[in-house]
C-alpha cells in the first residue's frame, strides 16, 4: 500500500469516465508540499478571543511546507439547517466512503457559508480513521503558486508526483483557476489520475461550476461527474443556533433573546454572524458588563445602522411593479403569464442580489415558494440578461433606481 494510502481499503474504486482516459504518467506517485493556509487575523477588539488551533499535516517533497486542518472545523461543530443540510449529508458520507459515490464533491454558495468548514471536517474525520492518511487542504492559488515554483525550481514531475499521490485533496475557492490554463491543464490530469486511483476530491466555489467564465468545459463537465451541492445563506432559526453555539464554544453565555435579535439584523452569512458575536463579547469583556439587548444595540451600533440602510424585499416588491405596471399582489400570486412571471424572476434575482436574505426567505416574501423557484429565477435573469437586451436593461435601471 502507498504511503499514506487509507487504511482497511477505504480508497474508493476508480471512476469509470477516467479510467479510459488515464495515462501511465498520470498515475506516477511522489511527494511535494503545501503551504500553510491560517486564518486572517483578528479584529483589534477581539484580540482576547483564542484562535481556533490548527492541525499541522507535515509532508516531504522537493519544496517543504505545511498543509493544515483546522481542529475545530468538525461535523460536531458544525450547525446543520436547511440551507446546508445537503452539502453536510454528503460531507459525512464521504468521511465513511471517500472515493465512493460523490466522487468529486462540488459545494458553491456565497462567502462565510460554511464550505471550507465541511472540507476542514472531512478532512479532520478522515484523519480520525487514519491518523497517517495524506489528506491535503489548500486554496487553489496555492495549487498555482506551487506550479509555478515547480516550473522554476524544474520540479514540475515532484509537482505531478505529489498531488496525485494524495489520498485526500481538498481545494478551496476553484473559481481561481479562472484564466490560468496551464494550471488547468495540470488540474485536468491531476483530477483525472486521482479519480482513477479512487482518492476524494472535494472543490469549493463561489458559483455553480457551469457559471465560471475563463474555466475549461472539460473541467466544468468533469466537477459534475459526482455530486454538486449548493450552500445557501442560513435561516432565522439556523443563525439563532449558530450564534448560541459559537457563544458556547468563546465560554460566553448569550441571552437567547440577544441571539435571536443578532440573527434578526445579520443575515448574509456565518462569517458576519461570528464577526457581530466577537464584537459583542468583546465589549463585553471591556467594559464589564453582562450581554443583554443594550449592550448588543451599543456593540453593533454601527452594523445596525448599515443594515438600515440597506434595500428590502417589499421595497424591490414595490418598485418593480411600479416599472412593469403591474401591482405586488401579482408578484405574490400563483399567476404564471409572462406579464407576471417575468418581473416576478426579475424581483428575486434583484431580492438575491441585493439583500441578505437567504433563498427560502426570499421564496416566503414572494407568496411563499420554494428556494428552487428563487434559484431558477436567479440563473434565469442571468442567462436572459447576457442575450436579452431589453432584460439587461431593466435590471440596470432597476437596481439604479434600488440603490441610488
């Protein structure tokens, strides 16, 4: 068995689509290594906040650096709701498969979602089974960089060796290989060799794979092979048991009632959420004082401010059946005419645009549908805009007159 290989056979069968294709030196084994990804740091507030610690995944090669996990970013940790419980369902099945069905796994949504916590938690579970597992996590600018260093160094086989003797590779934000062909290129046969040997992959990205212009159609074709999942930014009740349990772990204890008030105003993403809830401990922790209502509205003072100013659905409701003379009731309605159905699209693509309201919000606000129906609508208008003219600029003037 290779080194570092899953233990009792948990390497999963080859893919069949890459099994074809694959070539005797995409299938060569070695080692290179990564460099250490750490998290940005601090806020001067929060300095008296611990850092969550990081699991060093040491690896040797012809360029020495450190992969890391984050420790914390477990499934335990992890705050389920419906607008992740897909991508999370998935993540644990693959940590008792990997390389097994939902080979490669594609998770896109927004920023601060929680992907790169469920790759940190494979990961992390992974590792649990078999401590000598060579799982490896990295930004996919630190793919390229890695690629170039090897063109410098005329290093490029240790590069080929090392990424397709992994047993694990998890790459952040993919949307980077964007543009960069040769570094696709070397994606390309780097996927394909590990497909074949059955080790995981599991990419993150900003969009859905389809959406990611200046990315190769082979690749974009190839991510869709296993499971694509979409994370969507969290519901009320979700943020409420999110801030509750990130209060857990600071050892804070937080009113539910102040939770619920945070969860109310803060709506884009977890990220925000923890960023609100630091500030809030630490002003607390400054001044003395216990967390209650006053403190958070003094804490978030700001924040607060901000989010007043910023659009809402029953005024984008408004203003895009004013612009297509039609009344809001209609936008509500079960009708499907083109008269209706379209300015409605057009209203949740600019409520998803605009607002941090997450997709079943959205599809509550709009007489309450699904968030597929909100999602449907979002790709709709963006495909219509590229080859409507007239859509493109209804939307242009829309979102002027929304934000101006």
């Amino acid at each position: 068995m290779p080194v570092g290989a899953f233990s009792h056979g948990l390497r999963g069968t080859p893919h069949p689509a890459v099994a074809e294709e694959a070539t005797a030196d995409q299938m060569t084994t070695g080692e290179l290594a990564l460099t250490d990804l750490r998290s940005p740091a601090m806020n001067e507030m929060t300095r008296s906040i611990p850092e969550p610690p990081v699991r060093q995944v040491e690896v040797e090669g012809a360029i020495k650096h450190g992969s890391s996990l984050n420790r914390n970013f477990t499934f335990k940790s992890f705050v389920e709701g419906k607008s992740n419980q897909l991508g999370l369902a998935a993540a644990q099945q693959i940590s008792d498969n990997p390389g097994g069905a939902y080979n490669p796994l594609f998770i896109y949504g927004g920023v601060g979602l929680g992907k790169t916590h469920l790759m940190h938690a494979v990961g992390n579970a992974l590792l649990v089974r078999n401590p000598n597992a060579k799982v490896v996590y990295l930004h996919s600018e630190r793919f390229v960089a890695d690629m170039v260093k090897a063109l410098q160094l005329n290093a490029i086989s240790d590069f080929k060796r090392y990424y397709r003797s992994v047993d694990a590779l998890l790459i952040d934000d993919i949307q980077f290989f964007a543009g960069k062909e040769r570094s696709q290129e070397e994606f390309f046969h780097t996927f394909n060799a590990l497909l074949e040997g059955g080790q995981q992959i599991i990419l993150t990205c900003d969009r859905y794979p389809k959406e990611i212009d200046g990315l190769e159609e082979r690749l974009k074709s190839r991510f869709g092979w296993g499971l694509t999942v979409a994370v969507e930014p969290p519901e009320l009740e979700t943020r409420v048991a999110i801030l509750m349990k990130k209060a857990e772990q600071f050892g804070v204890e937080l009113p539910h009632d102040s939770a619920f008030f945070i969860a109310q105003r803060i709506r884009s993403n977890v990220r925000e959420l923890e960023g609100a809830l630091r500030r809030v401990i630490a002003n607390a922790q400054f001044t003395g004082r216990a967390i209650d209502d006053v403190l958070v509205r003094e804490a978030l003072k700001d924040l607060l401010a901000l989010q007043d100013r910023l659009v809402s659905v029953d005024n984008i409701q408004r203003v895009v059946a004013e612009y297509y003379k039609i009344k809001v009731a209609d936008l509500l309605s079960k009708r499907r005419s083109r008269s209706v159905a379209r300015p409605r699209q057009v209203a949740m693509s600019l409520a998803k645009e605009l607002t941090n309201h997450s997709l079943p919000e959205i599809g509550d606000a709009f007489g309450g549908r699904d968030h597929t129906t909100v999602l449907h609508a979002c790709r709709k208008i963006r495909e219509l805009q590229e080859s409507d003219a007239d859509i493109r600029e209804d939307v242009k003037l829309l979102t002027r007159s929304l934000t101006t």
